[in-house]
C-alpha cells in the first residue's frame, strides 16, 4: 500500500520525478509550471539533490543538461514562452543523446498569450519545435495520478532512449488537486541508463555497432569523452559533410520509431463497438469522457482514444479507428493543430470534425456532444 | 626538456581550426602547461565552451569536454559543477560569446561566484562567421558589419565581471605568455568565479582590415597597450590613454562560494533531520 496525498498535478509531477530517482532541477518561473519548481526547491536539498533556479529559460535547459552529463537524473518545467527559448538546448540533448525530462505545462499562446489559463497549442511545437530533424517523445496525461505515473515514465524512456522527453499537460489538469496514491519504491520500474563496460581507451561515445542506444559514460567517471552539437562520429568529434551525418540522424530518428510499440501509451474507453470516435488527450480527454457517457446515455454509440503518448503519433491506432467509425470528433484547446494528425492517419475513411477554443476555457462536454451528434 | 604537450592533446585531433597568425594557440599551450603544473587529474577536469573559434579548443584536449550551444557554455557548467562540487570547471569563450550571445549568463555566474574558472579569448570580433563587429570592438575599427568603422561603445570585461560579483578577475595577453601561466593558473587555484580576461590577435578577419600589417603587428600592439597594473596605477592620466591594465585585476577571499553554500545548507536539513529522529 503506498502513500494517499491531495495533490495538484504539478506537485504530482515532482513526486513522479523524485520517484523516479531525480536529483537535479534547474527551472526559471513562468506560470502555470511554477509550482514543480517550487515543490523540489522544498525537497531536493533535503535529500542531496540538487535545486537550481536559473538566470532564464535557456540557462535552465543548459544546466539540465549539464547535470545529466554528470549523471543526475535531470528535469525541468516550464510553460508557453518558457518552452519556445528551451527549444534551442532541446535540441542539443537530442543530438548529443543526453537524457533529461523537460514539463511543458502548456498555457495560451502565442507570445504572452493567456498566462492562467489552459491551453493545447504547443502540440505541434512539442514535435517540431527546435530546428533540424529530431526525434521526439511527448507524453500527455490527463490526471493527477496519471501526471505522477507518466513523470516516472518519461525519466524511464529518457534513459533507455537517450534522448529528451517532454511531458505536455495543460494549467487545469496542472493546478487540479485529485486524490493520487503513491506507491511504494519498487512498485513502479525505474530505468537507468546504461554505462559503458569497456575500458575507457576504448569507449566511444557513440558507437552503434551494438545497438541503437550506446551506452552512456557520466563526466568525471574515467571516460574522458567529447560532447559536441555539431554531428559527430562513434568516437564524438566533429565530422562535416560525411555519410555519416545521414545515417546517424537516421539512427536518432529510429530510436523512437522502431520502439513505438513500446513508448505508444493511449486510453480506450467505450471504443469497441462506437459509431463515432472522439480523439482528445489532456484536458479535453475528460470533457470527452463525460461526453461519452453523456452520448451513451442517449444511445449514442460514442467511445473515446485518449492518447498518453502524443509522439510518436498513434497512426496505427488511428488508422484502425477511421475503419470503424462514421467519424472522429477532435476536441483541442487550439486553432486546429492534433486533428491534421488524425486526418492524415484517417486517409479520408471517416469524417473529421474539429472542436477549437482558445479562451482560456475547457471545451465542455456539451460542446462535444453536440458535434457527435452532427457526425453520428 | 620541453614540455610535452602530447600528454594533454588528443590524438589525431590537430591540426586545430585556427588560422596561420591566430594568437590562440599561445593560449591553449598556456593552459596544459598550468594543468600539468597544478597536476590536476584529467579525469577530474571538464572544458566547456560555447561557439566560435575559441570554443573549438575543448576539441583537442584530454579532459570531460563539452562544446555547446552559442553563449551557453556557463549554465552547461553551472550544472556539471553543482552535481560534482568537488571537479575542476574551466569555460573557454569569446567576446561574442561570453559578453553578447552569452551576456546574462556570463554576469549571473559572476554574481553565483561559483567556483568555475572563465578564460574569455577577446580577440575584439567574430572571427569564425567572418569578422563582424563584438561588444568588445574597439571604436572606429572596421568590421564587415560596421563598414563606416565601429559606432558602438564595447565591453570592458574585467569591470563587467568585477561589478557582477566574481571574486577574482584579471587580464592577461597572448604577448606576454609567461604571464598568462601565472593568472590562470590562479584563477584555477581561487575558489569562486574566476575571469581571466585573455587578449588575443584575429589577423584574419580583424587586423588586416584594421591596418595591423602582420599578426607581428598586433602582438606588439599587446606589448605596447597593456601595462602591469600595479605600475598602470602610478601613471598620470595622461600616459594611459589608450592603454589598459593587465595582472590580477581583483581578488576578493571569503565571498562565499555557490556550491559551498548550497551543499551547506544539504547538510543543515540533513543534521536538523537526524535531530528530528
């Protein structure tokens, strides 16, 4: 039995990263995301942890980064602008392959948009946000509980992957205090990365000759190695116009695509026998569930795909339900960002109809309904 | 014997990416000697640096080594530094990447005085993308990005590092090489933030367009322009026009250190625990 606490989902979120062996932060305020830093400013002294807040956003990412090269578990938290000036070190932990866990806790935007409010418009920003081809894991629970879980998810699939990890929740889901149980160590799996075993003569760094993860050697261990942004070979070192480059951007990019059976994590509710599908994740994945029930309760045959994983994109799952359905109704807190991914899954098999609001209130579950009716 | 500088540099990794007449050279022997002289463990070493010419140096050394992001070099090291308190820290910059791209981190640290060393080459322009104009380009100069000569006013950036909180700044050049051993080496030595100020020759992108007929020429602009501070002091106002000091600029013991605090106060909640139980 573990531990029952009253939490808001972003003090959940920093219990899920303690649980998972987190031991460095380094964040910048920025609403709605302030209280994780908050939390661990509380905790992670108190358990030799390391809590640093930052002179901005970027200094943030970097020492993150920085801190994962010496081998602490790393996290970071931040919101809309906050999100947009990390994306240039995100990038760089993408190529340089060091893991850490960055919280989007996703307000109204663009610019300084709507601070307090909820928002889903980061979706695509998430995926494509730093320059260059990159890959991309980006989880989005819905529930305090499942903001713990998932928190300790992402510091797990950041670690076996290599790569950064980024969880997108919104300011309700962030600010609500739900019921959460925390269970005791060892109930959930915690992942670390793996080290070299070799001698440090002949480590390299990036070597994938045995697999498209290398192990990870820490600073300061023995292994003196170089970290570069610039595309590098097996041993580290800078290469320029090589075939190299090709391939081993390949390699990045197959990490996530070839372990999506693993990293693709969604909700099926009442989905089996549906006429008519909803997709929505977060925030709007609860008014949809109410709306579900509210449907079913009319005899409407309405079920509900919430992905916990939005990168990589569900396709296949997606691609199965557009065979099913009349329709898929795509609620989000933007202008229309996640329904052109439903759209190009569905391959015009079904119809698809979009839900969009931007200020700075849930879609309901009235809202929904009636679009489910239009498309039943 | 000479040095052996083999020790410290990577295999194959020369020749570097510098040009015939840069003075960076001088400053990474410079470096490996005082490493050597202070016997700091490899191992125990990391070199961080952002983008430029100078932050190509971490490439060829023996050490952890972390070339980063565009001025970003200093919060990479903040986070090394505060997971492992007890290594050696040293970031190499350039003007351009310490003071502009890199300004609020660069006085951020100094105002931490986190025990991480900064060596900034200021070879007073952007070297790498061509030769356009830094925060430190002198008045007047020509650069491709002011080609009615420089309107800005640049940098002073040992009073930039002194006035933001690091505990000991000074200025060396790449002329007087011998000297340069001495302040790095006690920049490493100091605990706190250490800014070595080292002033170095662009002829490239720089000095032939700045009337500097050889990279001779800039380095006895060196020797004529920076003065030992202790006898820059002494001089009338009217003797150090143009001319800058150059040593152990300031140096200040007992400010407390980032990492020292903060791992003090762990080890307060911890005994306050222990109290509790």
């Amino acid at each position: 039995m573990g531990t029952i606490k009253l939490l808001q989902g972003n003090e959940a979120c920093s219990e899920g990263a303690l649980y998972a062996g987190c031991t460095f932060f380094a964040g910048y305020p920025i609403t709605p995301s302030t209280e994780v830093a908050e939390y661990l400013a509380r905790r992670l002294p108190q358990i030799s942890g390391v809590f640093l807040q930052m002179e901005d956003e970027i200094a943030a990412m970097a020492a993150v980064i920085g801190g994962s090269l010496a081998g602490c578990k790393s996290l970071t938290a931040t919101s809309g602008p906050g999100f947009s000036l990390k994306q240039e070190n995100m990038g760089f932990a993408m190529l340089t392959e060091v893991p850490c866990v960055i919280v989007n806790v996703m307000r109204g935007g663009p610019s300084t948009g709507v601070p307090t409010g909820p928002g889903q418009s980061d979706i695509m920003q998430c995926r494509w946000g730093t320059h260059g081809d990159h890959p991309v894991i980006c989880l989005t629970p819905a529930y305090v509980q499942e903001i713990f879980s998932e928190t300790v998810r992402a510091f797990n699939l950041s670690e076996k992957y290599r790569t950064p990890v980024i969880i997108a929740f919104d300011e309700i889901v962030g600010h609500m205090r739900e019921r959460i149980e925390i269970p005791d160590k060892g109930v959930l799996p915690v992942v670390n990365r793996v080290k070299p075993t070799c001698p440090p003569s002949e480590y390299l760094p990036y070597d994938d000759s045995k697999g498209d993860v290398p192990p990870m050697a820490n600073f300061f261990e023995g292994y003196r190695y170089h970290v570069t942004g610039l595309n590098h070979g097996t041993d580290g070192f800078p290469v320029n116009a090589s075939p190299r480059i090709h391939t081993d951007e390949l390699r990045l990019m197959r990490k996530v695509e070839a372990n999506k059976a693993e990293i693709i994590k969604y909700e099926e509710y009442m989905l089996a026998d549906a006429d008519v599908g909803i997709f929505a994740y977060g925030v709007s994945g609860r008014s949809a569930k109410t709306a579900v029930e509210m449907a079913r309760a009319e005899g409407i045959k309405a079920g509900l795909f919430r992905p916990l994983t939005i990168w990589p994109f569900p396709e296949e799952q997606v691609a199965n339900l557009s065979k099913r359905v009349k329709g898929i109704v795509v609620p989000e807190l933007s202008l229309g960002q996640i329904i052109f991914e439903v759209d190009r899954c569905s391959k015009g098999r079904c119809g698809i109809e979009g839900i969009y609001r931007v200020d700075g209130d849930p879609i309901t579950p009235a809202q929904i309904l009636a679009k489910v009716k239009e498309v039943r | 014997m000479a040095f052996d500088y083999d020790q410290y540099i990577r295999g194959g990794k020369l020749p570097h990416i510098w040009c015939p007449g840069c003075t960076y050279g001088i400053v990474f022997k410079s470096i490996l000697r005082v490493v050597h002289t202070l016997k700091l463990n490899r191992d125990d070493v990391a070199m961080v640096s952002g983008i430029g010419c100078a932050s190509r140096l971490p490439g060829y050394v023996d050490f952890n080594t972390l070339h980063t992001a565009h001025g970003r070099a200093l919060p990479f090291a903040t986070g090394l530094k505060m997971a492992k308190p007890d290594k050696h820290v040293l970031v190499v910059s350039g003007d351009g990447d310490a003071t502009a791209i890199g300004g609020n981190h660069f006085i951020h640290a100094c105002r931490r005085n986190i025990d991480i060393t900064v060596l900034v080459f200021n070879n007073f322009i952007y070297g790498m993308t061509g030769g356009q104009y830094s925060p430190t380009t002198p008045s007047g100069h020509l650069a491709t990005t002011m080609p009615y000569g420089n309107i800005d006013t640049s940098f002073n950036i040992p009073e930039l590092a002194k006035g933001a909180g690091a505990s000991f700044v000074a200025r060396g050049t790449a002329y007087h090489a011998a000297g340069l051993d001495k302040l790095i080496a006690e920049a490493i030595q100091h605990k706190g933030l250490s800014v070595v100020e080292i002033i170095n020759a662009c002829p490239t992108t720089h000095g032939r367009r700045n009337k500097f007929k050889s990279p001779t020429d800039m380095l006895l602009w060196m020797k004529d322009t920076y003065i030992p501070a202790v006898a820059f002091d002494k001089l009338p106002p009217e003797k150090t026009a143009g001319k800058f000091p150059m040593g152990v600029l300031f140096k200040k013991e007992g400010v407390p250190e980032y990492c020292e605090t903060y791992y003090g106060l762990v080890e307060r909640l911890k005994k306050q625990k222990e109290g509790r139980a």
